[in-house]
C-alpha cells in the first residue's frame, strides 16, 4: 500500500474513535483518489452510518423500553417459600417486608454487630474479616453486592474506600493490594474515653433506621401498584397499615446496589486501536497497516449486529363484561376502592374490635343458652365468662371473654346489663327478646363497622 494511503487510513481511523458524526457532517471523498483508496473510504462511510443509525435506534429502545427485575439469581424462578412468604406468615397482617428484605436486614444486623466489635477495637475493618463473619452467623453467602445494597438502602451507615498496606496475618491477600474497608459513621458526640464508640443502643437504633428504610422502599413500589388500578387509589403513607390484598409483597424487585468505591487501576490496551493510537509512529507500516485492518473488521463487525426491539404488547381486554353499563362498572370499583382504602389505613384497634364484633352474632346465642341453663336472671360477670369460655367453640381465656360480654352491654343495652353491686359485678340478660332479632341486629353493627 502506498504510503499516502495508509495516511488516509490512518486518519479515518483517528476520526471513527472521536464522537460520531452526523450523516450530513460527513467529509466528502478528495477528487484525485484513487480506485482502492476511494473504495474504502466508501466502504468507511457506510460504517459510519450504520453505526449512527444503530446507536439512535438504541437510545430510542432504552428510552421507550426498562428491563424487567430478575426473578433470581440466574434468572431461575425463586422457590415457593420466598416467593410465597408473606402469606406464611403467624402474625396479623401488615406491612410486612419480603423475604430477600427480611435476608438484607439480617445481613445488615450481622455486618453491625461485627463491625462494632472491630471498630471499637481500633481494628481496621476490611470486607474479608466481615465477610466470614456473616456468613458464619447467617450460613448464607455474602458478597460484595450485599454491600452495594445496604449503602442503596443507609447510605449514611458506613464510609467505604480502598485502601492498601493493611495488615492481613496470612489471609492469602498481599499486604500491597487494596481492600475495601468499612468504618461506621457516628456522630461528634458518641465517644468514649476520647475516641469513637459503636455502643449497643447506636446499633439498635441504626438496626430500626434500616428497616425503616426497607418499609419505605416497598411502600414506593406499593404507591405505584395503586397507581395502577382501575381506578387509581391514593393512600398517605402515614396511615397505611397493610398492604392492598393483591399488592404482592414478594415480588417486589430486589435493591439495587449502589456503587462501591474500586481499586485505581493502571490503563492496560485492550484493542487494535488502542495499540495503534498509542504506539503510532513506534511500528513499521507493514505492522501499522495490519492493526489497522483489524481494526475495520472489528468496527465493521460491531456495526453488523441486529437492533433488537420489542414493541409494547398490548393490554388484554376481558370478554366477560362486554354487555354490562360502564356507570355500574365504575360505581362497583370505586365502592371496592373505598372499602381497600379502609382496609389499608385501619389501625390495631379497629382490627381487634372488628374480630370482637364478628364473633358477637355467635356468641349471642351460647350467651342466652347459658343464662336459660343457669335458670337465673342474673350471674356474676366471673361464673358468665368462664360458663362462656367452656361452651364457645374457639378457646379463649375468662379475660378475652369479658371483652366480648362488655361490649354486648355496649351495643345492646336493652338486651344485656352489666352492674356493679359493692365488690362484685353481674351481668343482667333479658331472655324474653328474640334472639334472631338480636342476631340481625349484631350482625348489622358488623358489616357497618367493617365498611367504615
């Protein structure tokens, strides 16, 4: 090849690596070139465009387009008590967190406990001595990403760097290479004896910022959830108690983990044209002009991928209410809307007095046997809640059992009395009322409760 081309080359090659041209930017071919050279530069030009048009084609993919969260690690489908956790749960319903959140904040509580020791210590902490640590607590793997997740989710718990020339006692890492270490960060006045000190309530309370966080992670993938529904639900965070019954909680991608700080790494040439760009003017041309070929076909190969791209499917309508009026259909969602809403906000207190009011229509009945059995018109309020207790289906203590008795002089004051006569209490029924009719009426207090 003659030297002026080998120039021409050259130069296109120096231009393909700065930022890409527009089509109409493009330089136009010399008139005096000749016919091998006027071909490659023809040939370099319909690279140019195509990797113009693929790099738009791409941009305009990711913009339209997100990738949906991993079901796993690998991609594998998660086995069924993670994904079905939260409804193997004994306990009341909640804002309860998934399960690989439940696995983080454990992993969160061991990196603490571990790093508290150390640290008090005045003992480096690198990612080596935590991660035996852990994964001695918890039997499971840990890894670095854990720590990404955990500095996503508190940033503020720790302070990473890279640092070398610490100490490592035979642990298989030289002492030249770096390690990434760990140092907690507290406040100006948490010190003792003149220096820092990690104490147990910090941790615990560093424990409860953590899961706070995790609460307020799912909560945002919740808010996005009722976002969604027909209609569209908004519940203020502060009074959501439990999540929707068809938010599921388990599905919930996993954190992303936030950016760990890396070793600083000598620049090492990994391409053709990295070697030509630094080496120019160092080779002979015979071994410049074969770089350069190389580096063709590596742009040329790169720019005969194919641009995938998925079009959005669209969303599936049902058949099965063609036929019914849109106003009914809108009247039944927003009554369901409003009775979820009432679900997620209820507090504790209103839960137990729902449960206490469901059971009352039952209980009516065993409450009028017992009296009818006694043969009296009134018993002390202790023979009426053990009498109770021996004769209701569900097992409960003499204490549960006033509760209910309380609360049906509350309601039904006609019906049922409770007095106090000097140091005892009785309870006074009426035995001539219906009971249906108390029935109904207890019933009705019910449902009027729970659609509150």
């Amino acid at each position: 090849m003659e030297p002026e081309d080998l120039a021409a080359l050259r130069s296109r090659l120096q231009r393909m690596k700065m930022k890409m041209k527009a089509p109409s930017q493009l330089p136009p071919i010399p008139a005096g070139a000749g016919a091998e050279l006027r071909g490659r530069l023809e040939t370099l030009r319909g690279l140019e465009l195509r990797l113009h048009d693929k790099a738009g084609a791409s941009g305009a993919q990711a913009q339209e387009t997100t990738a949906p969260a991993a079901a796993g690690d690998g991609g594998q489908k998660l086995p069924a008590y993670q994904r079905f956790h939260a409804l193997a749960q004994d306990q009341p319903p909640g804002l309860t967190l998934p399960y690989k959140y439940k696995v983080l904040a454990e992993m969160f509580r061991s990196v603490d406990t571990i790093a508290g020791m150390l640290f008090n210590r005045a003992e480096t902490i690198t990612f080596a001595k935590v991660k035996q640590g852990v994964q001695d607590m918890m039997r499971k793997q840990f890894e670095e990403r854990h720590v990404g997740q955990i500095k996503a989710v508190y940033p503020t718990s720790y302070r990473l760097r890279q640092e070398k020339n610490i100490p490592t006692f035979g642990s298989g890492v030289k002492k030249s290479d770096y390690q990434l270490t760990l140092e907690p960060v507290l406040g100006e006045d948490e010190k003792l004896c003149g220096r820092p000190h990690l104490s147990a309530s910090r941790l615990l309370e560093r424990r409860r910022e953590f899961n706070r966080s995790l609460v307020n992670i799912v909560k945002q993938h919740h808010a996005a959830f009722l976002a969604g529904l027909t209609p569209p639900m908004v519940v203020p965070e502060d009074k959501l108690t439990r999540w929707h019954p068809r938010f599921n909680v388990d599905e919930v991608p996993d954190i992303s983990p936030a950016e760990l700080p890396r070793p600083p790494q000598e620049e090492r040439i990994t391409t053709a044209q990295e070697l030509l760009s630094t080496a120019r003017g160092m080779m002979i041309p015979k071994m410049e002009k074969a770089l350069a070929n190389l580096a063709l076909r590596t742009a040329e190969a790169g720019a005969g991928e194919p641009v995938v791209s998925k079009a959005p499917s669209p969303a599936s309508t049902s058949g099965a209410l063609k036929g019914v009026s849109q106003e009914l259909l809108e009247r039944i969602r927003a009554k369901e809307a409003r009775k979820l809403q009432a679900l997620m906000t209820r507090d504790a207190g209103q839960e137990e007095r729902l449960a206490l009011l469901g059971r009352l229509p039952a209980m009516a009945r065993v409450l009028r046997n017992v009296f009818v059995a006694e043969k009296k018109p009134a018993l002390p309020l202790e023979v009426a809640c053990a009498r109770m207790a021996e004769s209701f289906p569900t097992q409960m203590t003499a204490g549960e059992m006033e509760k209910h008795l309380r609360l049906f002089a509350e309601l039904l004051p006609d019906w049922v009395g409770i007095h106090a006569i000097r140091t005892d209490t009785y309870i006074k029924l009426d035995k001539n009322k219906d009971v249906g009719l108390v029935v109904e009426r207890l019933t009705k207090v019910a449902k009027e409760a729970e659609a509150l």
